[in-house]
C-alpha cells in the first residue's frame, strides 16, 4: 500500500478485521458459498429499491441462533479475503490470510497478501505488523476503539448487549440461500455505523461481514475452510518483531 491516504486507512482496516473475521461460520456442506456479492451499502444507507424487514422476533431469534454457535467455540481457523474500499478514493484494496481466534481474546491473523503482515492479540495488547513499512502499532484491548465487539467475539459479550438488528431476506440483498443482519451499535463509536452479517439460513453461521464507517469506507470479509475447536498452542498469539521495527502506539 504505497499511496499515503492507503496507509492511513490500513490502520483501522486491520483493525476492524479483528473485531469482523471471527463472526465468519462454517461453509456448507457442499463446499459453497452462500450467496453471490452483496450490493455493498443497501443495509446502510438510502438503497435504491425499498428494503422490507421482517419481523422483529424473527431478527431475534436468528440472533439467538448465531450466538448459539459462537458460545460453543472455544478456537476458530479459516482461510479469509478482504476489500477495503475507500470512498474518497474510489480505491479498493484486496487482501488474504488465515486467522486463529481462541478464547479469551486471542486471535493471530497472518495475511498472505499483504505478505507477513499480522495482526495478533493475546488478550491484553492488540498488536498490527505491517511488514513493508516494518511498523508495529500497539494498543492495550481494553483502549481501543472495538471493546464491545471483541467482548461478543472473545465470550465476554452478546451480539445482542452492543447493537440493534434489523433482518432482511437475502434475495433482497444479492444474498440467495440466507439472512442478512444489519446491526447498529447500541453505543455510538467513530470506528463503524453500521456492521452487516450474511447468515445462511440453514446453518445459522456467517459466512461474510461487512463494516461500513461513516465516511461511506467499506471493509468486506468473506470466509473459507473453517476449522471448530482444535487446540492451539499459547505462543501463537505472541510476536516479536524483526530487529529494526518501530514502534507505534496511537
């Protein structure tokens, strides 16, 4: 990421992806996707064709649903893609990896494009390696921006504490075969307006998320090749930079 308004972009970007990647479920059972690329912003602001919600106790009880799967996990792996695009710009960037997630709070994200960034948290510091630049941006969990977010991901929370949802049906939302869940934070944050969930109807599990901030950036999040409840070693969501890093913490 070479363009100046890219790299200050890429550090919210990457850290937006530790609140989002670990909502992502299983695929189904025959290898698929559910659903084809959503129409980015529908969820979020004026949509072109007038969106219907259904019912309220039909949002909460997928949400119910959704919580379900994430109460029983205790580690999380999946392949990822990325695009973050930035409004301003007209500018997206794509981006890949593997993530691990573990309760409590501890989740190492290793991108292959961009190669060897990282992102790891141990449950304490959030640490961002961004490799080209060799730099290193630390922040403690409990001052940054997501603390409601990464309460539900890490099983200190509820998705239903921190926002307020609204359900569509997917052929609404370019997404056949499942539910989208649009959820606005209970508690105003500069860091996201509004965080959209692709459910599959059949599972109950996300199979992509898309955050979108109040500037119109959009950072989008789809998931492959999950693998439930393995055991991770405790050294995985630790990291020692290469010898000449700096240091940054905001």
């Amino acid at each position: 990421m070479n363009a100046p308004h890219l790299r200050q972009a890429r550090w919210p970007a990457l850290l937006l992806s530790v609140f989002v990647l670990t909502q992502a479920g299983e695929s189904r059972a025959d290898g698929t996707a559910a659903g084809s690329a959503a129409a980015p912003a529908q969820a979020a602001a004026a949509p072109a064709v007038k969106l219907n919600a259904l019912p309220q106790a039909d949002a909460d009880a997928l949400v119910t649903r959704v919580q379900g799967f994430y109460d029983k996990t205790t580690s999380y792996h999946c392949d990822f893609t990325q695009e973050f695009w930035v409004k301003a710009y007209n500018q997206k960037k794509s981006s890949r990896g593997k993530v691990i997630f573990a309760k409590p709070g501890k989740m190492h994200w290793s991108y292959d494009d961009p190669k060897d960034n990282k992102v790891i948290s141990d449950g304490m510091q959030l640490r961002v390696y961004e490799a080209a630049n060799k730099q290193l941006y630390e922040q403690g969990i409990d001052k940054s921006q997501y603390p409601a977010a990464l309460s539900f991901l890490t099983g200190n929370g509820k998705l239903s504490e921190h926002f307020n949802f609204e359900l569509f049906e997917g052929e609404q939302m370019n997404f056949p075969g499942g539910f989208v869940l649009v959820g606005a934070p209970k508690q105003a944050t500069a860091a996201y307006q509004k965080v959209i969930f692709y459910v599959d109807k059949q599972t109950a599990q996300v199979r992509r998320v898309m955050v979108l901030d109040a500037q119109g950036n959009r950072n989008r999040f789809d998931f492959q090749n999950p693998r439930v409840n393995e055991p991770v070693p405790p050294n995985h969501f630790t990291f020692t930079p290469p010898p000449g890093t700096s240091i940054v913490r905001p």
